[in-house]
C-alpha cells in the first residue's frame, strides 16, 4: 500500500529499460520533489507510480527530421489536435472563421512569445505533445489505449493510495482509468498542468463521452486541480467550468514549466496545502 500515485504526462518513454525500473526511478523523482514541496520527508514507499509510456508508444509514428521541422512532419491527426489547442490559445490574429488562418510553425513561435518560452523547445514540444495525445485518444478501443488505461488503473488496485497526482495527459488517462472501474476509491485527485477541457481535441473525446460537462469520476471523494499561469497546456481555465466535481481549482504561479517534467508543480505552495491534510503526522 503507498499513500500517493502518481502518474505521468508526455514526453517520459524511456527505451530499453524495464517498465518497473522506470517507475521505481519516477517515483523516487516524484518523491524527492513532493517532500521539497512540503518541507518535509516522505517515508519509503509512501509514492509509487503508474508508468504506461511503453504501451502508448507503440501507436506512435516513427519520428522524422530534427526538433526545429517537428512540425512538418505530423499526421493530419495530430496537425488537428494541434490546431485545436491554438485555437483555444485564443491567439491574436490567428484564426479566421475558428480555423488557424496562418502556418502551424509561425502559430507556434507566437505561443512561444505569449508564455516566454524558446522556440525551437516550443516547436519540438507541440509535436512531440501531438504525436502521444493523438496515440492515446486515436479510437475509442484502440488497443494503446486500452492498455495505458488498464496499466493506470492496476497500479492504483495494487498500491490502493489515498491519493493520485497525475500531469498532463496522465490526467487524461487516470480520469478513464477511474471512470472505467468504479470501485477504485480515492481519497483525493490532484490533477497538474491538465488538458481535460481542451474542445474537440481532448473534451469532446473522452471516455465516458461529456454530455455538456464532465464529470467526477464516482470513486473519487475530493478533486484538486492545479495549472500555472504560464503553463500553455492547461487550458481552459477554471477547469470547474467544464467539469462537474472540481472541489478547489487553483491557478499556480510556478513559473517552472518544463515541457519533460512535473518539477514545478510537485514543489508548488498549492499542492503542498492540497496533500497536508492527508499526510500522516511522524
């Protein structure tokens, strides 16, 4: 048994190594970071760690070019998930009748400019975001899917946390993986950095399918969600406008976004005040 699950967003498939070996060493990062955070130890065991980046990347297509032409070479998929996300930047100047009215590249150096970020990062992150997003919600029953889903909720069946941090798209898949089994009980869901409402994109495509709003799924008793300022990903804001269940939202001021990592976040004032309460005194 841990006390915290977490789970992660893109860019963390690590080739050639064991998928438990992978997620001994996540959860210590992810450890090391909540305790500097919270200003104090947590206890051996206390996080383990749901790591499903080896199942979803085999629905990835195989990578080509260099970082700075990332752009060029994404399936008409992915440019749509993209171009979805752009156009929910509400970007000035961008979109003409709610499509992207300029080149992809130059909508992405306009991002980079709105949320100070590097460029080429900027441009090598939204294809490398695209590409697994895509992968996981592709089909309804694909098979990577499926798997990523499955691979979240057993850990949380083994480990049975009281709570489950997830970033990024790992919000995405633990939100499936909670809906799809009912009888895994949460004490708290802290979901970071989250892309849950982003329209067409993810939102209109998630499991089970949003009637007007999502909803909380049933086994979980509170819900914490936490986006940064400058975190262009976790859009729309408040997230408890397109979600029913939402208990506290709070927008952070990190300002450590990191296109690979969940650092800031896990080191922040607001997780830290959403996990005391659950941590036992030692």
């Amino acid at each position: 048994m841990s006390l915290v699950v977490g789970v992660h967003g893109v860019g963390n498939h690590v080739r050639g190594r064991a998928p438990e070996d992978v997620a001994a060493q996540r959860a210590a990062v992810w450890a090391r970071n909540l305790a500097a955070g919270l200003g104090r130890p947590l206890a051996d065991g206390d996080v383990a760690f749901a790591y499903y980046a080896h199942h979803l990347s085999r629905g990835l297509p195989t990578a080509q070019g260099p970082d700075d032409d990332a752009l060029d070479h994404l399936t008409p998929d992915e440019t749509a998930l993209a171009t979805h996300w752009l156009e929910s930047l509400d970007l000035p100047k961008v979109t003409a009748q709610g499509r992207l009215a300029i080149p992809l590249r130059h909508a992405a150096e306009m991002v980079a400019k709105r949320f100070s970020l590097d460029g080429r990062l900027t441009r090598a992150f939204i294809a490398l975001c695209c590409r697994e997003v895509a992968a996981y919600l592709r089909a309804p029953d694909a098979p990577t899917r499926h798997a990523a889903r499955e691979e979240v909720a057993s850990v949380i069946a083994e480990r049975r946390p009281r709570i489950v941090i997830a970033h990024s798209l790992g919000t995405v898949v633990t939100y499936e993986a909670l809906h799809a089994h009912p009888e895994l009980t949460v004490d708290l869901f802290i979901t970071l950095g989250s892309p849950l409402a982003l329209p067409h994109g993810v939102f209109h495509r998630l499991l089970p399918a949003p009637v007007e709003r999502g909803i909380r799924p049933p086994g979980v008793a509170r819900w914490v969600n936490v986006s940064d300022h400058g975190d262009p990903v976790a859009i729309l804001r408040p997230l408890r406008r397109y979600f029913d269940g939402v208990d506290l939202d709070l927008q952070e001021s990190v300002r450590l976004f990191d296109f690979h990592r969940a650092v800031g976040y896990l080191r922040s004032p607001a997780v830290a005040a959403a996990l005391d309460p659950y941590l036992p005194r030692r």
